[in-house]
C-alpha cells in the first residue's frame, strides 16, 4: 500500500530538454513550489526558497544556475548553492540548506518520495 498514490514530478525526458522545471506543491500544508533539474544527469529537487529573504531562486530572472552552470543561483542577491546539496556557498548565509525534497526513478519518470508533499491536484486534506 506504500506506493498507492505515487506523486509524479516529471519525466526524465522533460528535464532533458529544459534547464530546470517548477512545480507547485503543498509541503507540510504549505503552498510552495519545487525546483526540479538534472546536474550531471542525475535528478535533484528542492523547495524554490532562498532561506535569504525567502525569495524564489528564479524571481527576479528565469534561471536558477549561474553563468558557470557549476552553481545554483538565487536570482535577487545572487548567492549560489551547490546543486547536490542546495548548501549555500555564500557567506552570509554559508552551510544553511535548500530544502531537498527526494526523489525516486522509475522507468524515466520522477516520482517525489516524501511524506509530507502532496501535489496541488490531490487537494484533500
Ligand atoms: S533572497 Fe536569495 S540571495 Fe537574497
């Protein structure tokens, strides 16, 4: 029963074409959005917050790596983060995280593997 209701993120095939995807979710009941992209071809997701100012990554430009592609890049102060880990390399805010939201791979979709997100559609709580 574990697997019931699997909470489809987007298709490997989708990432591959695009630099990065959002999508809007509920983690712990809150309305957020997720950032989800391949570095390296591997799949990393996490909550679209700068723990800055709260800020999405993309708000102020529609990118959320910086020039090198090595980094994320919150577009309002421009601290970067290291995709793997969504750790802050910045020093104001050096060693916090992004919040990572996991996922899991089955035959080229991405599914996200955490008990408190719900997708929008499975609005019932
Ligand atoms: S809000 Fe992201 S760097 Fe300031």
């Amino acid at each position: 029963m574990a697997n019931e209701k699997l909470k489809k993120a987007c298709t490997r095939q989708e990432l591959e074409n695009i630099s990065y995807l959002t999508i809007a979710i509920r983690y712990k009941k809150q309305p957020v959005s997720a950032i989800i992209f391949l570095f390296e071809n591997i799949a990393y997701a996490y909550i679209n917050v700068c723990m800055h100012m709260q800020r999405l990554l993309n708000c102020e430009r529609d990118a959320i790596f910086d020039e090198t592609g090595k980094y994320l890049r919150c577009s309002m102060h421009g601290f970067v983060f290291d995709p793997k880990t969504g750790e802050c390399q910045s020093p104001v805010c050096f060693g916090q995280r992004l919040q990572t939201l996991r996922l899991q791979e089955l035959e080229g979709v991405f599914y996200f593997a955490e008990k408190h997100l719900t997708l929008n559609e499975d609005d019932h709580d």
